[in-house]
C-alpha cells in the first residue's frame, strides 16, 4: 500500500483552508508599513523612525503555558489568543516600547481550522486593540506528538523606543513608591499549581459562590493588556521603572527593575485579593510563601514612581479609567 502525508496525519488541505479562514482577520491588523501579505517565506515590515530619536528596537517571546488545559476543558479558544497578545505587549511597554507587530506559533497534532480560527480571532483582536500588525506566523501539525484536540501557543513581538524613552533601574531610588495596577484574575501563570488544587473538587463547569461565577470562567479571565495606561505616565519623569508582574509574584518581578543595591518593602494587606486565590489557598493549603511565588495575587503591573510624584502618577492613572493603589515602596539594602 502506499504511504502519503494525508495517510500519516497530516492535511495539507486543512492547512489551506485555515490559511483561507484567516485572511481577512490578519489583514485587519496590519499597518501601512506590512510589505506584502501572507505566504512568503518571511513578513516584511518597513520600519519608520519618523519622531523617534536614537531608535531601540525591543522584542520579547512568550506563550499561555498550562492556561491551554483549561481552554481545551471550556472548548473555548479565543481568550488564549488575546493572552498570549496581551502578554508579549506588557513586556515590551514596561521597558518603554509601543509595539510594532506580532508573530505567532500554533503547533498541534491534527489542524482543526475552525479552532485554529477562533485562536487567531483572539489574536487579531487583541493586535487591533494594541496597534499591533499580525504581521506572520507558522501553522504546525505534528501527528503523535500531541494528544488528541490539544495545541501549543507562543508568540514574539517587536516594539520600537526611542533610547531617551526607556525605563533604566539606575533612575529608581530608595523612597520611591510602588504603584499597583489591579490583575483580571491569574493572568498566564500559576495554572498547574491551580488546577492540582480546584479541580480536586470542582469541575471546569461548577458555578462557585465565591467567584460568581463557573470556575472556566473564571480560569479564562483575559490576561489584561497595560498598554494604554503605560502610555499615560510613559512622559512623566515621575515613574522610574515599570514591572509586569508575572511568573515569579510581585515581589521576584518587580526586583527585576531595580539596582541589586536596593530592596522592596511590600505591604501585603494594602489591597484586598481577588476572590480566586484565596479559594486556592484555602482549599490547596498553599502556604502564603508559595501563594507570593506563583501568583500575581491580584496586581498585574507594578509602576516604581518617585515619592513626590506618586499622587500625580496615580490622577492621571485614575483620569484614564484605572484603579491604582500603593503597595510599598523602594528602600536601601
């Protein structure tokens, strides 16, 4: 009998037409500067330094981690795709970039393109909602290497700063104070420990008092872009340094940013937690050390704002629709 690739696991036709299904969606995020459109061998962007002096181009890659399992379990694919957006945009807006545009990964053992569609729905509009192009991307399909309706998710991002406009450790002080930005919920990190824990007791579809809601819901809550806000205090001479606060806690995170000459002095009882991590901690018996190390506890941005500028960081944070609230502050060693 002969052996073909179809034979073996893999469609080449179902790859054509989720390339067909998602067309449109890229093209609704690219800018003028995207030279050509999908199927070349490489995406071609036409950098534009206009207004920007001494450019720095800054990247960064990352995926949704176990967050994944939890999507499968909901069938529900479109908020991982604005996670993984929302994710990369953080961590290039905290070293003071805007984003440019976006690649992504999508690898998994059989293509489903009507899933695959919903993936990048979550990435076309989590790249419109960041003046982000979805500027190309690879489709991979690995029969036997994934379990069966399961996928693996990363993505990279280009920004672009000017080299005046980046945050730098050496600007932050002892006496600055720690401006905190309030999370949707787990973010991107923390789920296998999460998961171990609630779903010893719940399924994915329990609706559960203290959340208000099903527990998937809750798990799936979108990993928040802080673009906008960022932007809002990018030219205040105020902020110091900015920290996303992702797997590591507050704590790890924000010692990211600062000289290794100077520590943090965090008060833990400044804000209350989201309802999710004290149902964690509660029913895995987590310890508050390991809760501090796994999770973002309900602060997903740390801005590092000088002592006599804090107030007017968090009015124009507050002008901008947030809620801001201090969490501590830098010290000496």
């Amino acid at each position: 009998m002969s052996k073909s690739y179809e034979a073996a696991g893999v469609s080449i036709k179902a790859g054509d037409d989720f390339v067909r299904r998602i067309k449109k969606k890229v093209q609704s995020t690219l800018s003028e500067s995207v030279l050509g459109g999908i199927g070349g061998f490489g995406a071609l962007y036409a950098v534009k330094f206009r207004g920007v002096r001494d450019p720095v181009l800054v990247s960064s890659v990352d995926g949704v981690g176990t967050k994944l399992k939890v999507a499968f379990l909901m069938d529900k694919h479109d908020t991982v795709g604005q996670d993984l957006v929302n994710h990369c945009v953080n961590d290039i807006a905290v070293c003071g970039a805007r984003p440019l545009f976006f690649l992504d990964y999508f690898a998994t053992g059989t293509l489903q393109p009507l899933v695959a569609e919903r993936v990048l729905d979550g990435m076309a509009k989590a790249c419109r909602e960041n003046d982000c192009s979805l500027i190309g991307g690879e489709t991979a399909e690995m029969p036997g290497f994934y379990r069966e309706n399961e996928y693996d998710l990363a993505g990279a991002i280009v920004g672009l700063a000017g080299r005046k406009d980046l945050y730098d450790r050496r600007d932050v002080r002892a006496g600055d104070v720690l401006v905190a930005l309030p999370s949707t919920g787990l973010h991107t990190n923390g789920y296998s420990l999460a998961r171990s824990v609630l779903f010893e007791k719940f399924d994915i579809d329990d609706f559960i008092d203290e959340l208000g809601m099903r527990l998937g819901e809750a798990l799936l809550a979108i990993h928040r872009s802080y673009l906008r806000p960022i932007l809002k205090v990018s030219r205040r001479s105020d902020v110091h340094a900015i920290a996303h606060v992702t797997g590591g806690g507050i704590a790890a995170n924000t010692a990211r940013v600062i000289p290794r000459t100077l520590r943090l002095r965090i008060d833990w009882r400044r804000w209350q937690r989201p309802a999710i991590f004290n149902l964690i901690q509660e029913l895995g018996d987590v310890s508050e050390k390991e809760m501090r190390a796994t999770f973002n506890l309900g602060v997903g941005l740390v801005m590092i704002a000088s002592r006599g500028g804090a107030d007017r960081v968090m009015r124009a944070l507050r002008r901008g629709g947030e809620a801001p609230f201090i969490i501590g502050e830098v010290c000496k060693s």
